[in-house]
C-alpha cells in the first residue's frame, strides 16, 4: 500500500523522485522519504513524518544529491508514522538502504536472530529487519566469492538470500553504499514496474510516476529480481535465473496524472466519467447482433453458455459495483450470481458447483485478498475473470481471462469513475449472458441503445453540481447519514455511504430501504438526514411509504428522483432531479450526485479529499 519510487542514471534523482512521491501520496502519506548514494560512497537519507511537501523542503535544504536515489511514501502497517519507522532504513552498517511495500510476517523472528549477532534496532517497523538481513548477507557473499564472482551476481545473490527468509509480501527497492551504480528492485504479491530509459531506467509501484519520463515499460512477476543500472536492465527469477521479458509500451497521457483546472483529483476523476464509459464501451457493443463482445475472455459462447452460476468476490467500491451486478445479470440473464467479500472467500471453502464461473473484480488488481481469493478459485480448478483497470496487473496476469475497464488514471483514494466503469461491464455482461439464453432481438436491441446512452445521462447528471453544492452546505454539519434505496439501487447506497465515510469521517450506513423499520430507524432524528435512492421504478411507491416513514419521525429527507416526479418532491426536504433511465442502468447515474455529495460535505468539513485519513489507494497488503 507504500508507493516506492527509484532512478538511476546520469541526472541527480531526486527531482524524478519527488515529482514521483507527489503522484503516489494516494498509495499512501503517513511518511516520506528519500536515499541517494553518490560516486563518493556515501548513502543520504532524508526522511520525515509529514508529507511530499514537507519531504521536499527538507531535501533541497539539506542539497540531496546522487546518481542513483529511492524513494517511498508510506501506509503505516508496522509502527507509528514516525521520522523514525519512515522508510528508507538503512543496515546496521551503512551498506545497504531499502525501500518497502508489503508486511514481513516473521520479522520478528527474523529480528531476534540478528539481535543475537548484535545488530541493534533502531524502529518498529518490520523493513528494518530486511535492511540488516541484505547487509548481513552481503557481507557474507563478499567474503565467500568477491574475487570468483561478478558484482551483479554478488548483489543479486545477497538479495536473494535475504528474500529466502521472509515470509510475507514485498516490492523493494535496494541501494548499495559500496556499489552506488547499482540498484535492485523484488517483488512478490506487492506491484513493481520498471521504466525503460536512455542512459537511465526507472522503478516504480505504479506506472504513474513514469509518465513523461519514458514509454516502455517492463513488468516485474512474483519471485522476480531486477539489477539495474543506468545502462542495463537483468532480470533473474528465484528458480529460473535470469529471464527475458518483453518491453511493453506505457499508455498513459503525462496530463492524465494532473489536476489540471480542479482542485482535487476526486472531483477531476468524477467529471472525467462521461469518457470513461465511453472508453469502456468502445468497440464492446455489436448493435448488429444486438449483444456485447469481449476480446479478452478467452472462453467459447458455447463454454459461456455451460455457465450455471457465477460467483463474484471483491473489496470496498469493487464489491458494491459487483453487487451491482448480481442485479443486472440474475435479472436479465437468470443465472444464479453469488458476491462475496475477497477477505472472507480466500480463507472459506465454501461448496461450489461444477459450472461457475469466477469474476474476482479490482481496480488496481493487486487487492492482496482478491489476488489470493482468484488463486484460490483457480487451485480448486474453476475458470476464473477478472475485471481490472490496470493493464498487466498481478489479477490481469493471473486469471484466464478478463476485462480491462479503460477508464484512465484514477489517483484520488476515493474510487469514482471506477465503480461507475465496473458497472457499466456488468451492464454488458448481462446482455451478453442474457442475449446467449433468453433476450430476443428486440429486446436486446432496446438495451444496447440504453446502454449506449450511459455518457451522455452521466453528462446531464453532473450538471446538477452548483444544487449538489447547496445541499452539501445544508447539511454538512450533520455527524450521521443514512442512504436507502431498493432493487437495483441498493448497492449504489452502499457506495454512497462508503464515500461520505471515507473522505468526510461522517457516519455513514446504506440499507435497502424496506430494512430501515427494522431497526435504523431507531437512528433517526432532526440532525440524521437520510439520503434515498429514488427514481421511478416499479418498487418506487413503496420507497415512499419509506420516505413518509423517516418524515413521521423528524427526519430530514435528502432524494435523487427522475425529472418531474412531483409525488417525490412533496415528501423531500431537498431533491435532485435526474433523467429517467432503465432500472438496470440507474445505479450508474444515480450514483453521480452521491459522489459529488460526498465530495462536497468534505470540502466544507476542511478534509483532505485527496489524501483520507487512515487509507490507501491500492491495499496490497492482508
């Protein structure tokens, strides 16, 4: 969940590296810090409990300089967000300064060893104990082989050694006081991209740092180690050696990692969402077979066609978006769909026909519980998809098959355009199951057009910001909210709720409305607005008795309604008009006045939107 930023070449590092922290702040901002090593052979470090910013006057201050540097931005696992416990660490002898993303589970065995050799530590993080493994080994290597074996296959192998004791997760990148051309980079279960430069290369846990700086791209697979240099690249796999990989081009625009005219990434992210659906549907729907077309599935109509039930898991926004889909597809489909939290399934063994088909659903796809559900799924032999964002990724790789969502760079914690994009491949997904068993042409063909039509309701839907803005003002001094809806929109309340949670540290819940009798209701009062999901639908009369219910009681009433529903508006303390839509698509459209909500109570709340206390983007670790 850290982001870890690493240059070497012919420039001084720490400009790329800093630019590189600013952009993976959302990975993670309890701590920063930066380690260059000079021709001289001595390794600066400087490192501090605050944020980038912070890190940066310290560093210019301090005339950080090298040839080669690493950085990280850290998520607190192991110890508090201190000077101290901020990475980089560096070995109890100078030698060797590292980097972490992951958890060690058995540092502290590993650390009661080292501490009988009388290596003394100094934080209470689970990183040191690596730092002082690596140097330890290294000086055992020296000794051994220093005059038999070349340096790269010196370092490799004292890395190496290191990395056989540890038990856990980890992307890291290593520096060398002795050998400061040099820098190491390992992954397992923890992403880690390496960029391909001239004269220089790069490393990173996420690709956008590298944007601008080069477009080619190799990405690192479990068990991997990588020596680079400024002139050379070498892979080596733990029981392989040494493998080649092929380079991969880096489609990112450099202004997609910008804020451009906004003043948050979130509120960037949630008005890209027009072309994010459209980049989600292109060159996805067949209007001529009326159906939806996916090129990277890998299974035959006729396998699909087999599929007796599908078994969803994911965390967070992705499991709302695929509760989303449990709708549309048992609706419009019929076959049986199951969603179950990836924390929960990869440690369940839970009875599973012969005939289902997995979908494990992530942003990032490196969600630790998620990749570990997915294994699990494929161990026990059941085909297994994934829908991701981020091409190449340790879930993309791994399952049988899958689909990218396409919806661009997503930078702010709070997932928006995301979720909105997973739904809309649920949309699809359920055409496409629905079209193979049971939907006719002219049905299928009012779907598509329906489907096709998602941008331009998301465009109408996010021109009600400046009345989501009033609203936000009103009631943004409230410490408990409660969103209701039924049916289809039951998820998107969940989701609601999550995003006020999350960046506003208001109380959220989400309930299907007709639940909220039966004990939530209990909650209410004149300071406990509820926020109900409530477009025309053929549950809606019995969202109003709901409503009338909350109203009886002194609640305030907070509805997103379809355009001209005077029923709703008598009952409201304060609506949202929206256009009407298909059942199967509203959660998609009437999320978008809920992120903007969200987005706004936080704002007036003071709360750094961007950067929420106590979260990561990415949570790659358990």
């Amino acid at each position: 969940m850290c982001g870890i930023v690493g240059y070497v070449g012919f420039q001084n590092p720490v400009d790329f590296i800093l630019r590189g922290l600013r952009l993976l702040e959302y990975r993670g901002y309890d701590s920063t810090g930066i380690a260059a090593v000079d021709a001289d052979r001595t390794i600066q470090i400087v490192k501090t409990a605050g944020r980038v910013d912070l890190l940066k006057k310290l560093v210019f201050a301090q005339g950080l300089r090298g040839k080669t540097g690493i950085g990280h931005t850290r998520w607190a696992t192991h110890g508090l967000p201190t000077q101290s416990n901020a990475h980089p660490h560096i070995s109890y002898d100078g030698a060797v300064a590292v980097v972490h993303n992951g958890v060690i589970e058995n540092y502290q065995s590993i650390q009661n060893q080292l501490t009988k050799r009388g290596i003394k530590f100094v934080t209470q993080t689970d990183t040191e104990s690596l730092a002082h493994l690596i140097a330890f080994y290294l000086r055992e290597e020296v000794d051994k082989y220093s005059d038999k074996i070349q340096i790269d296959d010196l370092l490799s192998l004292a890395v190496s050694s290191a990395l056989a004791q540890i038990q856990g997760t980890y992307g890291i990148a290593v520096l060398f006081r002795d050998y400061p051309e040099v820098m190491i980079g390992a992954k397992l279960g923890s992403p880690l991209i390496i960029g391909v430069g001239k004269g220089e290369n790069f490393l990173a846990s996420d690709s956008a740092p590298l944007a601008g700086y080069t477009d080619q791209i190799i990405t690192l697979s479990d068990h991997e180690l990588v020596l680079m240099t400024a002139g050379n690249i070498s892979i080596r796999h733990r029981d392989e050696g040494v493998v080649e990989r092929n380079v991969e081009v880096l489609d990112i625009d450099p202004c997609q990692v910008d804020r451009g005219e906004y003043e948050h990434y979130m509120l960037k992210e949630i008005f890209e969402q027009p072309d994010a659906i459209r980049n989600t549907l292109r060159g996805r729907l067949d209007f001529d077979s009326v159906t939806a077309k996916f090129g990277g599935l890998n299974l035959t109509a006729q396998q699909f066609t087999n599929v007796q039930r599908i078994m969803m898991t994911a965390c967070g926004t992705s499991w709302h978006a695929a509760l989303v889909g449990e709708y549309q597809i048992e609706t419009l489909a019929r076959i049986p769909v199951e969603v179950e939290y990836a924390s929960e399934l990869r440690y369940r063994n839970p009875p599973v026909d012969q005939n289902t088909l997995l979908f494990a659903v992530t942003q990032s796809g490196e969600t630790a519980d998620t990749v570990a559900a997915l294994r699990e799924m494929k161990r026990r032999g059941f085909p297994t998809m994934s829908i991701c964002n981020v091409v190449g990724s340790s879930i993309s790789r791994e399952s049988d098959g899958g689909i990218y969502l396409h919806a661009g760079q997503e930078i702010g914690v709070a997932s928006t355009k995301t979720f909105t994009s997973q739904c809309t491949v649920f949309a699809m997904l359920a055409l496409y199951f629905g079209r193979l068993r049971h939907i006719d042409f002219e049905f299928g063909r009012k779907l598509i057009d329906q489907i096709n039509s998602l941008p331009n309701l998301i465009t109408v839907a996010l021109q009600m910001n400046d009345r989501i803005k009033e609203i936000a003002n009103k009631y943004a001094h409230c410490e408990d909210f409660l969103f209701l809806a039924r049916h289809y929109n039951f998820p998107a309340a969940l989701e609601g709720a999550l995003k006020l949670k999350e960046i506003s540290y208001i109380h959220a819940e989400g309930y299907p409305a007709g639940e909220m009798k039966h004990g939530p209701i209990a909650l209410i009062d004149a300071n406990t607005p509820s926020v109900f999901i409530a477009p025309e639908c053929y549950v809606h009369d019995k969202t109003l008795s709901n409503m009338q219910e909350i109203k009886a009681r002194g609640g305030p009433v907070i509805a997103i309604i379809t355009q001209g529903d005077k029923k709703t508006k008598e009952i409201a303390d304060d609506y949202i008009e929206l256009p009407k839509i298909s059942e199967f698509l509203q959660p998609i459209v009437y999320n978008i006045p809920l992120q903007l909500l969200a987005y706004h109570i936080a704002v007036v709340r003071g709360c750094d939107v961007d950067k929420p206390r106590n979260l990561a983007k990415s949570v790659t670790v358990e």
